[in-house]
C-alpha cells in the first residue's frame, strides 16, 4: 500500500540465529509485520486489552520479566486472566503483531526473518493498489542515517510526537485525549528529544488539530498531525524554533555589545591614567 510506505513506513530490521532462539516477553511501540525467509517460529501473543495483566517490570524497555514457558502464577498473577493467540509460521509466511501486543517469540531451526515497522495510523483510509511487486522492485539504502535525509527536523519531531500519543498506557482502549493530556504528552516527549517549544506552542497545535472545537483529539484528528495538519503544525513548530532563535540572537548581540562598552570603558580609563602621568612628569 503506497499510503503506508510513504507516509508511516520507521524501520526494518532482520534477525537470524540458528534457532534454538526466545525473546522476552514485550510489545512493540510500532505496527509490526513479520516475515520469515528461512526456518520456522512459534509465537504467542496477547491483546493490548489486556495490557494490565501483562506485567510489564521494564516501562522504558517495554519487557516483561515473565517467563512464558514456566509463569511464576505467585509473582504474576494476572496472567492466569489472560487470553492468549498461539501463531506458528513457516519460510514464506508474514504475520501481523498489532501494536502494544504483547508478545513472546520462538525460534526453531536455522532461522532468517525481516521485520517491518510502521507508525500507528488508526484512521480508516483507502489503500489504493501499490507498484512494489516483489523484492526486486525495491531500492534499498546503504544504512538507516538515509531513511530521514531531506527531512526537517520538526518532521521527524511531528512523527514522533504522534507515536508517542498511540504509546500512552491510555490509548490502549481509549479513542481520544484532552488538552491536558496532550500537553503533558508533548512536555514529556520534547524532554526526551532536548526541546523546547513552549506551552503557549502546545496550545496553539491542539487548537489546530481539535477541528470539532470539543476540548478533545479524536483518531481521525490525532492523525491529522501527520496529514492533513501537517503544514500547519510545522509551520507552528518553525515558527517557535526561530523565535528562539532571534531571542538567542538578540542575547548575543547583547553581550557582545556591553564587552565592547566595556572594552572602551577600559581605553577612556587606560588613556585617562596615562594622560595623568604625563601632566605629573
């Protein structure tokens, strides 16, 4: 779907071993498909619905300290309460993990697979038919510094901001976030990229992306950060960087302007004394 890969494709990763292999217990913050070229793999999975009972012990790693093959019922017991999808896939098979489904891989026989990571995008559109028809249609780059060259920086900000939205705990069932939580979102997220827009600048985008004026981003408007929004924002965004910008101009000029009124204080002073001295002889 041309849609996808232009707009929402973030990486891809391949992974091999010579089986034998597990994972953690994890989710992904992203949309993951799965494709396996060589071996076979066993996977089971667990709804994002159930994300409480998951027992997530690593927040920042998005792991679990479970051990799926022999659950510690006393130390988790939450996971009694969970419904489990088994998966087993052969070399040729691609499968679907949803985003913040937990999940726990396993590997068997000498093992080739390549993941393929997309941003969330939850509201419905049209995939009209793509070009890509197989691997040989494909350019690929020579490493991942390429997947963003030619990007401004406030894109990959704005891309990364929307997935931080979809990665709150509370957009696991719910369909939109209010003001308060937006900007808390956003505070948090620019802290972990060294920025710093300003609350007014958060304001100012929810504002913009709240089309329906009812105090909350639904999906469709979330999205729309991305899309539709998209130049809009950006231009909110560059419009605060280089307001910061001249602000840190002006500081410069500032003080470079009071070392040079000083440096002439200096001279008046040097010139003064010196003027003395010769009047004294």
């Amino acid at each position: 779907c041309d849609f996808v890969v232009r707009n929402f494709l973030s990486d891809i990763v391949m992974w091999f071993s010579s089986g034998g292999t597990t994972s953690v217990w994890h989710w992904d913050s992203y949309e993951n498909i799965n494709c396996l070229l060589r071996g076979s793999k066993e996977l089971i999975m667990m709804d994002k619905k159930d994300y409480e009972n998951g027992h997530l012990t690593n927040r920042a790693g998005s792991f679990s300290a479970v051990d799926v093959d022999n659950v510690d019922t006393a130390e988790f017991p939450n996971f009694k309460n969970v419904t489990f999808y088994n998966a087993t896939i052969h070399a040729g098979d691609c499968l679907y993990i949803p985003w913040r489904w937990f999940h726990y891989v396993k590997s068997f026989g000498s093992n080739l697979a390549v993941n393929v990571w997309f941003d969330t995008y939850r509201t419905p559109f049209t995939c009209k038919k793509t070009s890509f028809k197989s691997f040989a249609d494909a350019t690929f780059r020579k490493d991942s510094s390429d997947l963003s060259k030619g990007e401004p920086v406030e894109y990959d900000f704005m891309k990364g901001l929307h997935q931080a939205i979809y990665n709150t705990d509370h957009m696991n069932l719910a369909d939109s976030i209010d003001n308060k939580q937006f900007i808390d979102i956003f505070k948090g997220f620019q802290a972990d990229m060294d920025s710093e827009y300003g609350t007014d600048t958060m304001a100012e985008i929810f504002a913009i992306l709240d089309e329906n004026k009812d105090g909350h981003l639904n999906l469709r408007e979330i999205d729309s950060l991305i899309t539709t929004n998209y130049y809009t924002v950006y231009y909110i965004l560059s419009k605060s960087f280089i307001s910061v910008g001249l602000l840190i101009l002006v500081f410069i000029v500032v003080l470079v302007l009071l070392w040079y009124r000083r440096q002439r204080q200096n001279k008046a002073v040097t010139k003064a004394v010196d003027d003395n001295q010769k009047k004294a002889n």
